[in-house]
C-alpha cells in the first residue's frame, strides 16, 4: 500500500467515527468522512494533476470536527472566529499524527499543515484551490437547505454568499455557476456576484 493510500484509509477511518450523518441523494454516511470524500473529488476537479500534499490536505481538512462543537463557544463574532481557528489547529494537529503514521516526513507534513490553515490564500495555488473546493461543497450540498432556513432573511444569505465568493477566484466560480440550483437560489448566488 502507497503512503497515500495508507494516510487516506487513516484519515477516513477517523472521520467515520463522526457520530453525526449526512444523507445524499439515498445515501447515508457518517458525516466528515462524506464531506472530507466530497472535497477530495472537487479538488480533482478543479485541479487534476493535483499534488500529492492538496490530496493529503482535501481528505483531512475538517477531519475531527464533531470534537470541537461551535456550541461549546460563546455567541458572537469572537467567540466564533476562536472557535474557527482552535479547529483548524485541531484538523491540522490530527492530519499530522496521522500522516507520520503512515510513513511521511515532517516537510510534507508541515506542507500540508499550511493548506489546511490556509495560509497565503490567493498567493498560494493549492490554498486557493482548497478554498475554491470548500465554497463548492457547502453550494453543492449545504446551500439550498441553508437558503430555506434564512428565507426571510435575503439580505444575511446575500452576505454569507458575498463572503464565499470572494475567497473564490474565476476558476471557482465558473463551476460555483454550472451546479443545479432552485431559481431563488440562483438570483441571490447572481446578486451576490454582482456586487463583488
């Protein structure tokens, strides 16, 4: 077995101790481990030559999760942007241990480490593709079901939508407007992209 190989079989085995669950289209999995898979194959997508450390760092970048709850942090702005940065430090501390196990060295692991905390974005190719990836995981299988919960609130999904776009570059958002969306979905998406 590849080193890739083995660190992808670590990786999913972790997430699939999710207690939590994600179903699409009939199909029931534990949910990071669906999402972590999800954002492997957009990474492919968007770039296909992909190297061996924005693999890595696609299968396990929200690995983990479910550990740090968003509930166990105050509301507000602070609280939340703690409770961001204390996960990626989770996501990458995990990925770490567990690609050493699988027989990597420490450069392509602190290379991996700097995708999933996004360093240099929009500098660095594999970050913006990371973060390309992501925005289409949440508009692929997240976004309509959040549109429906915030309807009577346009303006909120406008912004968040504002905010996704924007950490996207063109390539991100030519396949952002090539996935299926209600025809409300897609006028915000539009109004949101007309104000970038």
């Amino acid at each position: 077995m590849s080193k890739l190989s083995k660190a992808f079989e670590l990786f999913d085995a972790y997430n699939k101790q999710d207690p939590r669950s994600f179903t699409w289209e009939g199909v029931t999995e534990p949910q990071e481990y669906f999402f972590a898979v999800k954002l492997y194959e957009w990474v492919l997508k968007l770039t296909p030559d992909a190297g061996e450390e924005l693999l890595l760092a696609s299968r396990s970048q929200h690995i983990g999760r479910w550990e740090i709850p968003r509930e166990d942090y105050p509301e507000g702005r602070e609280p939340y942007l703690k409770w961001r940065k204390d996960l990626a430090l989770h996501h990458a501390a995990i990925a770490d241990r567990l690609m050493k196990d699988a027989g990597y060295n420490d450069e392509t692991s602190d290379r991996v480490k700097q995708i999933i905390l996004k360093k240099r974005i929009k500098v660095d190719a594999d970050v913006q593709t990371m973060e390309n990836a992501l925005c289409l995981v949440f508009l692929q299988l997240q976004y309509e079901e959040f549109r429906k919960k915030y309807e009577q609130e346009p303006e909120k999904i406008i912004n968040i939508l504002r905010k996704s776009l924007l950490k996207m570059d063109g390539h991100g958002h030519q396949f952002a407007l090539q996935l299926p969306y209600s025809e409300n979905g897609l006028a915000l998406i539009n109004e949101a992209l007309s104000n970038l």
